[in-house]
C-alpha cells in the first residue's frame, strides 16, 4: 500500500482537519481554484463561441472558399461568367473535406420606393443553395423557393427592410446597370419580398438582397449555364489554408480561388485576438489559483511540523513527507476543480440554453447574445493542465519540508 497515499488521506478526513487554523485558509485556496476555473471555462466558451458564430456569419455569404475567374475584377459585382461544367462541380471528389459547392451570381442594383431608395447587392442564387444557415436568421415569412420556374421572390434584410419601410408581401422596383454602362436604359425588375433576415452583420444586412440567379443571367447576357463565381463550404475551418491551396492546385489554370481569411482579414485578425485574450486570463487565474495553494501547502506544513519530525524520526525520506503534502494539495485542488467545473459548466449550459446574458452594443460583436462553445477534449485538457501546472508551483514550497530538523519539530509547540 502507498504509505504517503494513506497518511494523506487520514488528514484530509480527520475531524482535526476541519477545526484547524488552516481551515479557513484552506477553504480561501479551493474558492480560489475553483474561481479560476470558472472564469477559464467562461473565457474560452464565450471566445470560441464568438469566433466561431463570426466565421458562420461570413461564411453564409461568402462560403469558405470562393473559385472565380482569374482576372482583376476586386468589386463584390461578377463581371465576367464561369461555366459550371467544371469537374468540382456539383461535386469536388477530388478534394477531402468539402461539405458543399454551390454556384452564384452578384450584381449591383438600386431599390426604389415612393419616398426612398437604397442600394443593394443582388445575390442571385438557384437549387443548388444551401440555406441552412439562414433558416436561423429568418426573422419573418418564408426562404424563397427556386426550384420552379423563374420567380420574383427575394429575401431582404430586416435592416433594408425598416430603411424602406418595406415589409413581407411588399413589392418593390429595382434597377440594374446593362453591362455597367451608365448611359444605356438600365434593367428594371420587379421583385417581392417572401423573408426577412436579420443576421447581426450589419456589413452584409445592409447589402446583400437574396435573388432568383436567372435574373441576373439574363440582364448579364449569359446562358444557363455560365455563373459568377463558385462558392466552396469545408466541414473543417481550421483547415481553411491547406484546402484553399489544395483546391487552387485542383482547379484550370484560368480559375483563380480566394479563402475568407484572405478576403476580410481585418475581421479575423479582430477576432484573432480572442485567442490571447483566452490565454492571458488562463494564466492569470493559474497564477492566482497557485499562489493560494501555495500559502495553504504552507500552512499545512507548519501546522504539521511535529509529524513531519517524527516521520524523520522513524526514518521517512524528505521526498516521501513531500509526496504527502503534495497529495493533501492534489486532493484540495480537486475539490476546487469540481465546483468550479460545476458552477461553470453550469452558466455555460443556461446561457447556451436560454440566451441570458446579451452584448451592450450587438452591432460592435455582429450578434445580439453572447455565444458560448465547449466541447469535451478542452475541458479534459483544461482539468489536467491545471491540476499539473497547480503541484510544479507547489514543488518549490515544499522543498521547506527538507529544511525540518526532527530534534527541533519534535520540541516544537
């Protein structure tokens, strides 16, 4: 049997335990730890969380990856047609890791009301669309249906909506440029609004106009199967870099591809700092959450010192007396990682749950609650890097222990 194991355990449960001087100091250490645990487990599922609704949010109106034609064209409008007989199409075999290849066409606009007018961007999308992600932001009527014929329908923003004072059912006119020439008649279309969206971005709400992509194909000249650019969604973000080099390589020579990354990388440099953001506050509560484990290991020893003298008496190694009190601290850092793993785990449920807690000013953040994500490899990873990281700082502290002589600790009151 572990000797050190087993005297460890008779002072955790003996009623002298409780009544000590250390008792406050030791219930102080395991707040402490669990605080700290708490405040990590919140800081990395509120970041991770935030992160990641962000990249959903410009991933649902950009994909992942977007193939076009290599030309110079730097403006969200497609100027010049793709053809979609192209091997990664509907399908890209060819590369791992692709979720979904759809194709799209853009062109700018103008809508105009009896009292105003705003422009916008026509997104013309067709049955290959993957809607899911707005089915979350619909806030009124339905997603269009272009499965059919030709139709009118669009999805509008909420935000474009109130500045047109249009609602669903409404009908509004629009006017496109013919070929981008200012002094020809412009295209004039007539569509009517079966949704509203509101995704928080504001960025996109306030220009992206959800249409039926044969419109655009048509006032662009172009046949059935000519298209702006590709849209590529991955099942995995973190492989973004290596896919987009690997699509790139996959695809003719004439096509060019561009990641999200690339393209707004002001917003993910932004929300590359949640990263440090996490670390910083982690190592804070580390350090805290030690340095009250230290002062209670130190307090145990003193409060211990005639044991400690007789076990060296008896003849105990200084590495076996150490090994005791570093189990005693192991035990009460425990106890402070299960309340806060508890507590926690807890607020991070309810909040994913039942949206308690929102953002001040949602436009600075893109979304109107605070998103929280946790999965189980970080909570194990977070469990044990604190529990080792906790008794390396207390090694130092205990050296003390080698420093007890038995003839003095013996006499000792």
């Amino acid at each position: 049997m572990n000797l050190e194991l087993f005297i460890a355990k008779r002072l955790v449960t003996g009623k002298e335990h409780k009544i000590s001087i250390s008792a406050p100091i030791i219930k102080i250490a395991i707040a402490a730890i669990a605080i700290g645990v708490v405040m990590m487990l919140i800081a990395i599922a509120t970041g991770v969380g935030l992160k990641n609704k962000i990249r959903e949010k410009v991933a649902a109106f950009n994909g992942h990856i977007q193939i076009s034609n290599f030309d110079n064209n730097n403006s969200e409008v497609s100027l010049s047609p793709v053809s979609i007989n192209q091997d990664f199409y509907p399908e890209f075999k060819n590369v791992e890791g692709v979720r979904h290849v759809q194709a799209v066409a853009t062109k700018g606009g103008i809508i105009r009301t009896a009292d105003t007018f705003e422009g916008m961007l026509a997104k013309g999308v067709g049955t290959d669309y993957d809607w899911s992600t707005f089915k979350e932001y619909l806030v009124e009527g339905i997603l269009p249906d272009y499965s059919g014929k030709l139709n009118d329908e669009v999805l509008i923003s909420s935000l474009m909506a109130n500045r047109l004072q249009l609602k669903v059912g409404d009908s509004f006119f629009s006017f496109f440029l013919k070929d981008g020439d200012p002094s020809q008649m412009p295209n004039n279309r007539r569509f009517k609004i079966v949704g509203i969206y509101d995704s928080g971005f504001e960025e996109f709400d306030e220009t992206y106009v959800f249409v039926d992509i044969r419109h655009i194909q048509r006032m662009n000249k172009w046949e059935e199967n000519q298209v702006g650019n590709f849209e590529v969604f991955l099942d995995d973000f973190d492989q973004l870099e290596e896919k987009s080099n690997e699509i790139y390589g996959k695809t003719i020579s004439v096509l060019d591809t561009q990641n999200i990354k690339s393209k707004y990388y002001r917003i993910f440099e932004w929300i590359g700092l949640f990263d440090f953001n996490i670390a910083l506050i982690i190592g804070i509560m580390i350090i805290v959450g030690g340095i009250n484990m230290i002062t209670a290991l130190l307090v145990l020893i003193l409060e211990r010192t005639q044991m400690i003298g007789i076990l060296k008496a008896l003849g105990s190694a200084n590495w076996s007396i150490r090994k005791i009190f570093l189990y005693n601290a192991a035990y009460l850092i425990a106890i402070g990682l299960f309340w806060g793993n508890l507590i926690g785990l807890g607020i991070i449920f309810l909040q994913n749950r039942y949206r308690m807690f929102k953002f001040p000013n949602p436009e600075e953040y893109y979304i109107e609650y605070i998103p929280v994500h946790m999965d189980v490899p970080t909570i194990l990873f977070l469990n044990i890097g604190v529990m080792l990281l906790c008794l390396l700082m207390l090694l130092i502290p205990s050296y003390i222990i080698t420093k007890i002589t038995p003839v003095k600790a013996i006499q000792f009151e």
